[in-house]
C-alpha cells in the first residue's frame, strides 16, 4: 500500500489525482513553482514544497529538485500527471533508482512507444493499420518530394517527438512540401531538440477516435472504450465526447475493432497502466493508427462518467503491483468534455492569463467541474492556458448536450477571456448536434461567416 504520493503537477490535473488519493487514505505532497504559492493544488495537498521559478524548465521539469522534494517527504510514489515529465523515461529510471514508485508505464515500455515512427513500426508490427507513409526518418528534401509522390497528395509532415498539436504542416503540392519540410524540421529542432520529420498521408474529413486502455502487471489490458476528439482547432482538443457519434451512428463494428487493435499495440510494447491509443478514422470507417500517450490524458474524466471507474485511482493500484479488477465495461448513458482555456477566441484565441475577478462555476445533475480556478486567483503566463474541464453527463447524447449548453450559459469568469461563448456557439451548431463533424469542423465554423452566432452569445 501506499501511504503518500508526491504529485509532480500543478493545475486541474494536480487537485484530480490528490482528490483521488484522499478517498484512497493516502496523503499527498504539492511541488509548486514560486508564483504557483497561492494556487489550489498547493493548499489541498498535506504538504508542499516550492521547487524554483516560474518557468517549468526551473521548477515542474527539474528531475533533481522533484527526487529531493520526494526524499524529504519520504513518499512511496510519484504521479506525474500529463505534460511536463510525464512521459520522460529518464525521469521514471530515476524514480525506480531512488526506490520510488513511478506511476505510469515503465521506462522500457514508454521507450518502445516515445518516437511516433518507431511506434508505428511496432503498430505495423502488432498489425494495426497505419496511414501510408515514409518508413522512417525522411533525411533530405529529395526523399520527401518522392514519398510525396509515392502516396500522393495530400500529406502530413510531422516531428517524430512532437506532441501537443504542434510539429505538424499539411503539404498539398511539392512547393509545399519543400517550404514544410524545412519550416517542420527547423520548428522541430527548436520546440523538441529532435529535427526528425516523417511524413504520411493526410486522411480527409479525419475523426480522431482514441482508445482508452489500462494494463496491470500480469499482463492484463482492458479497453474503457473511445472518445471523439474531433473537435479541435490547430491540432489542438477543444471538446470531446463518448460514445463517437460516428461509431454510434455509422460504424458500430468500430469499438471492438479499434480496441483490440489498441490491446494489440499495448501488448507489444509490454504496456502497463493507464494509456491512450490514438487514432484517425475517416468516412468510410477506416482507421489508421496515429500514436501512444502514455499518461493519463486530459480528457479521461468522461470515461469515468460512462464507466463508473476510477482512471486515477486504477493507475494508482497498478502501481502497487494489483491486479485488474476490471473487465471490459458497457458504456452507459452519453459524456461530453469542454476545455475552457484562458483565451480570448474573439482575438485569435491569444492568451489571456490575469486576474481571475468573479469565479461561478457551473453545478447541477449531471455537471463535473475539474479547475483549480477560483476568484481572486491570478493565471500565471508561464503555462498552459487550460484553466478547467467542463463534463456533462446524460442518459443519451441529447441530454449531455442540454445540459453541456445551460452549464456553459451558467459558468461565470470575469477578468480574463476564455473560450467559453465560443464552445456554446459550437454546442448550438446544427452539424455538432447531428453529431456530424471532423478535425475540419472549426476551422469551417471560423471561415463560414459564422462570426455572428459566435458573437451573439458572448
Ligand atoms: P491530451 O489529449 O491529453 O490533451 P495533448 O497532446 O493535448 O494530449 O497534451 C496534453 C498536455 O501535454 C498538454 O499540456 C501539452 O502541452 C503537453 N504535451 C504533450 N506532448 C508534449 C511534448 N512532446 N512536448 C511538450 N508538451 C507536450
Ligand atoms: P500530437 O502528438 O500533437 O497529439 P497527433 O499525431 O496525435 O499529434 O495528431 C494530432 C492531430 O493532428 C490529430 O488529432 C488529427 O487531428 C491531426 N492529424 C494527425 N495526423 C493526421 C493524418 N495523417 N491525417 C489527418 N489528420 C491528422
Ligand atoms: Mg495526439
């Protein structure tokens, strides 16, 4: 049994794990970076311990003040939440050398899976479909121009180490592909320390369906179903929901399909805890292996809400070395997740860190809020704009999005921008409410004159 864990987090995801671990009778450790001080995790934790500066490379992603931290306070384990050292192998090595548990995957596995080329070639290995592409690291203009060929047009250009939406340049001609290839490989360098690019076609009208699975130490591995992110905007997830629309209403085969070929994947990685295999559908009920986030993901909690499980405290009882309990769960009733993020969507969606003045989250049947935002409380610039998750549940789709709608109409935060009015307007959309959409649809909500919807309801 552990009895305390140190959270190497901050923000919602920090305040979910320590929630878990109180109802669990485990006490739990804050780090914290000097303007994070008065922030939520800080004060929900047992104790905290300030790590450094603001900036994550001075505090959240300094392995060496991270162990010190954890050997003062004499933890059993680590939970590193997603982002920052979550799926750095170095980091779970040290752990497991300082005799702290490391709760996630282990180095080995989530080395097999960290290059997105190498985990496809284990994809391609496990047999799961991939879309068509380079076999490797493309090396000079040359090669990419006859891989372009080769698949045809369009492709996507992507950093093996990227993540996060970023790293990525669609090309449609080859006076695109030599401007990408270049602009992915310089950014790429720049934003991961990995100049490595590798190219594969782009899927039309994409669905991104992702498969949510855990894995024990026997060798067990569940699927906890899919989740839709299709709505997203630069790569980037704005909502997301389960069940997928597209495999409720067009391909209901595609559940047990994408699963098995997520088990596939784990299993040849010999993967255990929680992770999500991602991948592209398109309309034909396709689907193309994308890659593997090896954490929990940001977007877990509406799997808890039409499972009834537990991801965080799962994760934590793997890794104490339980077995599964679980086996593969029925999806009831319908969740949809709104990521609201201090961004000012009428500019661009820039970034609107401040002064948090007037906090009114939303509440009633139904209603799941993860924020560590509060009145009175200052969003620092140095990370995520992510401020809060906003989940609804209902018996079917219909009632989510009924209840998704009057939440947003009710969530009140004055001070800063945020994304809000902007997912109300895609919640009234009629092709959202038909649960007819792709990665495309909010670059169309944007350039279909639009606007005024948008406008209207700010
Ligand atoms: P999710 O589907 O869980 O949201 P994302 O890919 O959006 O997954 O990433 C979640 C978090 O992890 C975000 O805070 C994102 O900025 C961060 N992240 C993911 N991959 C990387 C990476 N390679 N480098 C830096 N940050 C990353
Ligand atoms: P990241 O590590 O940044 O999350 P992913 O490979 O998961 O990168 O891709 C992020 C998003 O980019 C996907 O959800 C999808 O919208 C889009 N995308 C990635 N690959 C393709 C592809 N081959 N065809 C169409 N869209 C893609
Ligand atoms: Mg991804």
């Amino acid at each position: 049994m552990f009895e305390k864990i140190l959270v190497a987090n901050r923000g919602e995801i920090a305040l979910r794990i320590m929630r878990t671990c109180r109802e669990m009778g485990i006490r739990t450790v804050a780090v914290y970076s000097e303007p994070d001080a008065n922030s939520m995790h800080v004060q929900l934790a047992d104790e905290a311990i300030c790590i450094g500066k603001g900036a994550s490379s001075d505090s959240y992603l300094r392995i060496d003040r991270l162990i010190s931290a954890a050997e003062i306070t004499d933890v059993d384990a680590i939970h590193p939440g997603y982002g920052f050292l979550s799926e750095n192998s170095h980091f779970a090595d040290v752990c497991q050398s300082c005799n702290i548990r490391f709760i996630g995957p282990s180095s080995k596995a989530m080395n097999a899976l960290q290059d997105k080329q190498v985990s496809r070639s284990l994809a391609k290995k496990a047999g799961v479909p991939l879309p068509p592409g380079s076999d490797g690291i493309v090396e000079s203009e040359q090669e990419a121009l006859s891989v372009a060929k080769k698949i045809g047009y369009p492709v996507m250009i992507k950093a093996v180490a990227g993540g996060g939406g970023r790293g990525m340049r669609v090309a449609h001609n080859d006076i695109s592909m030599i401007k990408g290839y270049h602009t992915c490989r310089t950014e790429a360098d720049k934003a991961f320390g990995n100049a490595g690019v590798y190219i594969e076609k782009y899927i039309e009208n994409p669905h991104h369906i992702e498969i949510q699975i855990l894995g024990d130490n026997k060798g067990n591995i569940v699927s906890l179903g899919e989740r839709d992110c299709s709505i997203q905007r630069r790569h980037q997830k704005l909502i997301e929901e389960t069940p997928s629309p597209l495999i409720e209403n067009k391909f209901k085969s595609l559940r047990k399909a994408m699963s098995k070929a997520a088990i596939r994947i784990a299993e040849a990685a010999q993967y255990t805890n929680a992770g999500t295999v991602e991948f592209i559908a398109d309309d034909d009920g396709n689907f193309y292996f994308l890659e593997v986030n090896k954490r929990v993901q940001v977007e877990h909690p509406i799997t808890e809400e039409v499972t009834g499980i537990d991801i965080v405290k799962q994760q934590i009882l793997i890794a104490m070395g339980e077995p599964l309990k679980i086996g593969t769960p029925t999806l009831t009733g319908h969740a949809i997740e709104c990521r609201i993020n201090a961004e000012d969507p009428f500019d661009n969606f820039r970034p609107s860190p401040g002064r948090i003045e007037m906090y009114y989250p939303a509440g009633g049947q139904g209603i799941r809020v993860d924020s560590h935002a509060y009145a009175g409380y200052t969003i620092p610039p140095y990370y995520d704009s992510m401020i809060g998750k906003l989940i609804a549940y209902g018996k079917d789709r219909r009632e989510a999005m009924e209840r998704m709608s009057r939440a947003l109409g009710e969530y009140m935060i004055t001070g800063i921008k945020t994304t809000l009015p902007f997912q109300q307007a895609i919640l009234q959309d009629p092709n959202f409410r038909r649960g007819v959409y792709s990665t495309n649809f909010v670059e169309e909500l944007l350039s279909g004159g639009r606007r005024e919807l948008i406008e209207e309801k700010a």
